[in-house]
C-alpha cells in the first residue's frame, strides 16, 4: 500500500471509532496531514525520556 | 483639552493629581472603542452602563480619601473567554453553552474589580482561544491597528488590537503556546505569560489545563507588572495555582542593565529557516544595545528546542479534544468556524502514549532550560532572550493553517516549561510593522523579568510608538 494508503486506512479507522463527523474536504485534509502527525509523534520518543518520569502530579489532598 | 494618558502608570498618577477623573476616562475609552468597531473590531461586547457605573464608584472612592492601588479607576478589557458576572461569555464561539458564562467572575476578575478597575468589556479572540478567524461563526474579526489588512495575531486578538490601537490602557489574554506574546509582538506591546500557576486560569474556558495562563497585555513593561500584581496569587479553586508569595513585581525595576547576564539561545531561536531577516536583526540589535547599557551576553543552549513545539501541540491539542470531543463528535461540530473544527480534528489522532510521552519530555526541556540558566551568581544568567515571533503578522489574505503548523515557532516552549516570558517591542520592520522580543526568567522570578524588560523600555521609545490609526483617534475623542 501506498503511504496515502495507509494514512487513509488510518484516519477512517480512528474516525469509525470516534464517530466525529467530517466533510470530504477535512477528510482529506487529514489525510494530507496525517504523515505531519507521525513525525511530531515520533519526535517526541527520544533515548533521554527513555526512563523519564511524564509531567503528570495529581494532589492526594481533600483541600483542592 | 488634555490628552489621554498613554500607559496605566500614566493614568494612576493622572487620576491622583486630578488632572482627569476616572469617568472622563473611561468617557473618552468607550468613544474610541465604539468609533474602532467597524475597523479594528476589537470587542465582542463594549460594557458602556458597566463601564461608567464602575469608573463613578472609583471616583468616589478618590473623593472619600480610599485608594486601592494603581488600578482604581482605569479601564480594563476582559478577553472573552473570561467569565464576568455581568456580561455573557462567548469563546467567540456558537459552540459554547450561554449557561457556562452564568456565573460570578473569574477569579482574576475578581481581583481587578477589588483592586477598583473598571470593567470595561469583552475583547475579541480566535474562536476558543485556537483556530483562525472565521468571517461565517458571525463574530467580528479583530484587525492589526498598524495595518487593517493584517491580523493583529492571537488568540488574544483583542486584546492585542485595542492595546496598540490605543483604545484601552491594558486588557486581560490568555496564553496556551504564544496567545499573549503573540499579539503583543504583533501590535507593539508588551504581554507577559507568568509562571505557570502564578495567576488562577479559573473562571476560564479551558484550552490546554497544563498550559494555559491568564496574563496581562499593555503598553509597557511597568503596565503589565501593575496588573501582575494584582492578578498573582493562590487561588484554592484552581488546581494549578501555586501556592506561594506574591513578590514585588515592581520591586527590581531600577532602570539598570549593568552586571545583568543575559542568556543567548542562538542555535534554532536565531536559526530556523522561517525566522525573517528583519526579526533576527532587530533583536540582534536589540541585544547589543543593551550590552552597551552594561547587560553581559552569554551563549546558552537548548538542545531539544524543536521537540518542545512538538510535544506542546500535542499537549494542547489532546487536552483540547478532551475538552470538546462531546461537540466535535455531535451535531454542534459543524457550528465550529471551520479552521477551529480542523484544529481540533487532530486530538483524535494521538494516542494517550503520545500524550504521555509528551509528558515525559518537558522534565528533559526544563532541566536544559535550568542548565541554560545555571546558577545565580555563579556565572549563571539572569534572564534569556529571543524573539517573539519568527515574522511580522502576516495578511488575513493567503492564510494557509497547515503550513502556520509547520512553522517554527519559539513561543510554545515557555508554555511547556511554564517559565515566565514577557514579549516587550524591539523595533520595526523595513515594512513598518512592529517586532517584538521575549524576556524569559527563572520560574516565579517575574520581577527579574519586569527589571530587565523595563529597564530596556528606558533606553528605547519602540513601545511608545503609536499607529497613524490611534494618532487619528487621539484627535477625535478627547475627555470633555
């Protein structure tokens, strides 16, 4: 397949499960785009954060 | 007849002299904002019987001997997407439920109301504090007051084109990846995004919950740290607010750069493709102007700039789906202007172990900006600077929202890491459209900011400088 292919396969996928409704034009927009998506992504999987803690601190307190 | 005051500080000295009342004040603002309308568009909702009652009550208070501080009595603009008690909430948006803006203020506006400002209306955005301007969701569309056919940048609209157009004093932004530098960059102002958790975002539609600010735009440095220092603060209700003191944000000011150091991230902030020549020169210029005021220049870097663009969009916009995945997946998507839908059309494409990731990256970013800082007085810096924006605004024409998410952008780091950054006017293009830079300090250091931001305001005039648009309307609406 195509990678047009496989970046169409993929936003019908994610479009079928999230049932959020688009127009033809922002259909293939997304598909058009979809190869942008994979390499921010990708961009963020660096050997450095390998072990890292994420950002994440939820408070284990009834005050807030 | 009197001029109006240029700046907040201005106008504080003005109203205790006497030398204007806060009602002949607030008269003179509500002329320009209505005479604006059909061109710089700047408000959703002028509040003029709210405006006047609150500018009375300040004068009152003058007369009875009561003065709440440098805010009492001087309009302020609220962007729409701040809750106000008495007037709607609209995200410029139709997608937004009237019933989310039935409620008391915001917890910021809270603080200004106590402070004596006046309430003076709701500012313009880009639809839910993201997308672009779109002429068919019905709302006006703010327009740059140094040239009409040009935004005035976003999502603090507005904010940005009331501030340069010199229709109000100072207004309220908020800032997920650049909303309040942006702007300010863009009209010639000044506009800080605080310390991440300094000021309360509750009473706020939110964007990104881990990114998001409310933070001050007005014409200069000093402006933004007097309204600063009303707007910090613990704020139990939010669960970002930190809880620590409020410094002085006034209190460094001395007008001084010598013995300042000043980190120069040059690799990517001076360095990416899309940076315009007449940006990297002016804030080269810049840089040497103050080191010839005493500041010394140290090359710092960041290795993993441009994967924080990254990992902050994918933070933005996750958290944004989150947040309007019940209206993107309805009926009401297509009530979205069309850009906003789009933008937020892409949260469905990341996977939560992007969104972690993501997470597990701004620990990495945040110790290269320590690194980039060192320690204080041991040959560490006090401050970082780089540009704002990587052009000047562009044209409402041509506006191509895939190739704007290509760009780099030097903004959305700060938001990421939470540091606080101040944009503050550097200089102008060959085309005449302002540029500005951005002050960045240490976490909950704003005064260092405001000291640096500041003392570069008194040996440069660019953030006096007046569009010919706000020259015209200095002629036309003079307090009787």
């Amino acid at each position: 397949m195509s990678d047009t292919t496989d970046a169409a396969a993929q936003i019908d996928l994610v479009l079928a499960k999230t049932g959020m409704p688009v127009t033809p034009e922002e259909r293939e927009r997304l598909i058009r785009v979809y190869p942008m998506i994979a390499e921010w992504t990708g961009a963020l999987r660096l050997p450095e954060t390998r072990y890292a803690e994420p950002a994440l601190i939820y408070p284990a307190t009834f005050d807030r | 007849m009197p001029e109006l005051p240029l700046t907040i500080a201005e106008a504080a000295e003005w109203l205790r002299s006497g030398k204007i009342t806060s009602v002949a004040l607030t008269e003179a603002q509500l002329a320009r904002a209505h005479a604006t309308q059909d061109t710089l568009a700047a408000f959703i909702l002028i509040m003029d019987e709210v405006a006047l009652a609150g500018a009375k009550q300040a004068d009152a208070d003058f007369a009875a001997g009561i003065d709440k501080g440098p805010l009492q009595g001087i309009p302020i603009g609220v962007k729409d997407i701040i809750a106000t008690k008495d007037a709607p909430s609209t995200a410029n948006s139709r997608v937004l439920d009237p019933a989310w803006g039935q409620r008391d203020d915001a917890s910021v506006v809270k603080k200004l109301r106590e402070a004596g400002t006046v309430i003076f209306g709701k500012l313009g955005l880009h639809e839910f504090a993201l997308g672009w301007p779109d002429p068919d969701t019905g709302f006006r569309i703010p327009k740059n007051p140094w040239e009409l056919t040009r935004t005035p940048g976003g999502s603090s609209s507005g904010t940005g084109a009331a501030v340069g157009g010199g229709v109000i004093l100072g207004g309220l932004g908020t800032c997920t990846g650049g909303s309040v530098r942006g702007p300010a960059s863009y009209c010639g102002i000044s506009g800080i995004k605080q310390t991440f958790g300094r000021v309360s975002k509750e009473g706020c539609v939110p964007l990104g919950y881990s990114l998001d600010h409310i933070g001050p735009m007005a014409r200069t440095a000093r402006d933004c740290a007097i309204m600063l220092q009303v707007m910090a603060g613990y704020d139990p209700l939010d669960l970002c607010s930190v809880d620590t003191p409020v410094p002085d944000m006034l209190g460094l000011m001395d007008g001084s750069l010598a013995g300042v150091r000043i980190g120069v991230p040059r690799d990517y902030f001076f360095t990416v493709p899309n940076l315009d020549d007449d940006v990297k020169a002016t804030v080269e210029a810049a840089l040497d102007a103050m080191a010839a005021a005493g500041a010394t220049l140290v090359e710092v870097a960041i290795p993993h700039a441009d994967a924080a663009r990254h990992a902050q969009r994918v933070t933005m916009v996750s958290e944004a789906y989150a947040y309007h995945e019940p209206d993107l997946t309805s009926e009401k998507s297509a009530l979205y202007g069309k850009y906003t839908r789009q933008a937020f059309q892409l949260g469905a494409f990341y996977s939560a172990a992007d969104y972690v990731n993501a997470q597990r990256l701004r620990p990495l970013i945040r110790q290269e900006c320590a690194d980039a800082f060192g320690t204080k007085g041991q040959g560490g810096v006090d401050v970082l600077i780089v540009p704002t924006m990587a052009s000047v605004a562009p044209t409402f024409a041509g506006y191509d929202p895939d190739a704007m998410m290509r760009s780099y952008g030097f903004t959305p780091i700060w938001n990421l890491t939470g540091l606080p950054a101040i944009s503050i006017p550097a200089g102008f293009s060959d085309g005449g459209m302002p540029i500005g830079m951005q002050v960045v300090g240490r976490p909950m250091d704003e005064p260092t900011v405001f000291k640096v931001a500041d003392a570069y305001q008194q040996i440069t005039d660019w953030h006096l400088a007046i569009p010919p648009l706000a020259q015209e309307l200095a002629k036309e609406a003079l307090p009787a």
